[in-house]
C-alpha cells in the first residue's frame, strides 16, 4: 500500500459502514486521520469499526436529514475537532425498470438518497472548512452519470446531478482553501452490486473492458489521494475508476 498521509487530518466518511465507504475508513484510518463514520446500520457500523485500528467515531445519521447532519457535525467536532475532509459516499441503487416503468416514488427517492445527500452534507460543511481555509470534499458519484444506465435512470440522473454539484461548489470554494472532486467507479464488488438482478450485473459487467468489477479497495486508494493535501491544484475533477467502461 502507498502512504498517503492524512495525520492531524480528521474526515467524515458517509456510509462507512460497509462496502466502498468501509475501504475508504480504513484506508483513511492507516494513513493517519482520525473518522467520522456516519451511517444509518448502526450494528453494521459498530461491528466494523470495533474491529479497525486508529481514531473511529460512529455516529448513527442519516444523510438525507439536515437537522441530523447538524447534529452530527456537532459530535463530529466534539470528537476528533474541527473536519478537514469530507466523503459523501452513501448512496442506493434503488428499482431497476426501464425509464417509462419507473414509479414516480423511486426517481424522487434515488434523488433525495443519491444527490439531495451529498448536497445537505456539502452544504453543512463547506462553511465550515472555509472558515477553517481548509478542506477536501470528496463526492462518490458514478459512471452510471458518465455513461447512462439502462434500467436505471433514476440512480444515473441523480448521480450526474453529484457530478454537477462538485464542479459548481468546486468553482464557488475555489479560492477558499476549499477544494471539491468527484469519483466515479463502475460495477464494484459490494452488497450493493451483490442485490442486483443478474441481467443487470452482466450489462455492468460485460461494459469493464478490464473484465472484471473493481474492488472496494481500489476505490479507496483513488479517494485517499483526493482527500489528501497532495490533492492540491484539482478541483471539480471526476476521476473515472470504471476498468475503462468510460473512456473519457
Ligand atoms: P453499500 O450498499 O455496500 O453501502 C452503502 C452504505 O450507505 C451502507 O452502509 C448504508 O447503510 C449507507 N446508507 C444508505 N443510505 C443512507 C442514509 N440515508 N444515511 C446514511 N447512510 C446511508 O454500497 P457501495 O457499493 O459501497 O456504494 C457506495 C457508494 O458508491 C454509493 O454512493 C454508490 O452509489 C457508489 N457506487 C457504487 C458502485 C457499485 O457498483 N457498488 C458503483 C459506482 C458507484
């Protein structure tokens, strides 16, 4: 593994009870930062943390509730002090139909999970790491936004629209000290993935000119570095890790 060094550095990681928020944690973890993990499974979250080594904090918060993201960045600072990086990771993939069969509830859901997430967290923050004159936002999007998605539009829309949000708040904390970059795995292999049809894994699949799904801790390694302060002249980037399904 290269050391990224994130020491003195504390994160917040949304979703870090499992999967690629998991590997981020505990990549952020060994390179030095003290976490914030905040996640609605709470028993999952206390169980993986109560195995990692370093400065974890779990705090039961779900993401699409401002209050709660006040709450948390409260405790956050009460924990570890003030926040350097945030990772707006959680997400859901939701109902998989065709556009015309999609129901109305699972747009405005994927919507509220997937976008309307990251920004209450990112709209939480910034003022925060900007009084600071430092921070990393980081925002797991998705090829699904590079791409499109067949049998997804919902999750695909929301996740171009976290595109859209990195790179118009990476041009408004530009000169703040403030830096914020998107990345967009393709298939991963996480319980995510794993609850899909199997039509659907092999459309995801079969598009990985690598052959094969990334693993959540490749998308750790490429997250680390965008949290870090060697992440220092890019900002409103989207850093593809789709084993080149995307080629742009
Ligand atoms: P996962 O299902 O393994 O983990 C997601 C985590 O988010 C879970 O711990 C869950 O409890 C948490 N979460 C869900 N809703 C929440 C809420 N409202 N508040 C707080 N926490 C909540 O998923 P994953 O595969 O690790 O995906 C992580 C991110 O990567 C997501 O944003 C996903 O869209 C994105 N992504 C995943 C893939 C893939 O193929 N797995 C590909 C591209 C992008």
């Amino acid at each position: 593994m290269n050391k990224i060094d994130l020491n003195g550095r504390h994160a917040i990681v949304t979703g870090g009870a499992k999967g690629i928020g998991l590997a981020i944690v505990t990549r952020a973890l060994a390179s030095g930062a003290k976490v914030s993990v905040w996640d609605i499974d709470t028993a999952r979250m206390n169980a993986e943390l109560g195995k990692l080594p370093g400065d974890a904090h779990g705090d039961s918060i779900d993401v699409t509730d401002p209050d709660a993201i006040n709450a948390g960045l409260e405790r956050a600072i009460a924990a570890f002090g003030k926040v350097d990086i945030i990772v707006n990771n959680a997400g859901v993939v939701g109902t998989i139909a065709k556009t015309w069969e999609q129901p109305v509830e699972n747009w405005e859901r994927m919507l509220k999970l997937n976008l309307t997430s990251a920004f209450l967290c990112c709209r939480a923050l910034a003022p925060h790491m900007m009084d600071n004159g430092y921070g990393r936002i980081v925002n797991i999007a998705s090829n699904a936004a590079k791409m499109g998605t067949p049998s997804n539009s919902p999750y695909a829309a929301a996740k171009a629209g976290v595109v859209s949000l990195t790179k118009t708040l990476a041009k408004e904390t530009a000169k703040t000290g403030v830096l914020v970059n998107a990345i967009a795995p393709g298939g991963a292999n996480t319980e995510l993935f794993d609850v899909l049809s199997d039509e659907y894994r092999e459309q995801i699949e079969n598009g990985m000119a690598l052959g094969r799904l990334v693993d959540p801790e490749e998308v750790a390694a490429i997250t680390v570095w965008a949290m870090s302060e060697d992440c220092s002249f890019t900002t409103g980037a989207v850093f593809d890790i789709s084993g080149g399904r995307a080629d742009y």
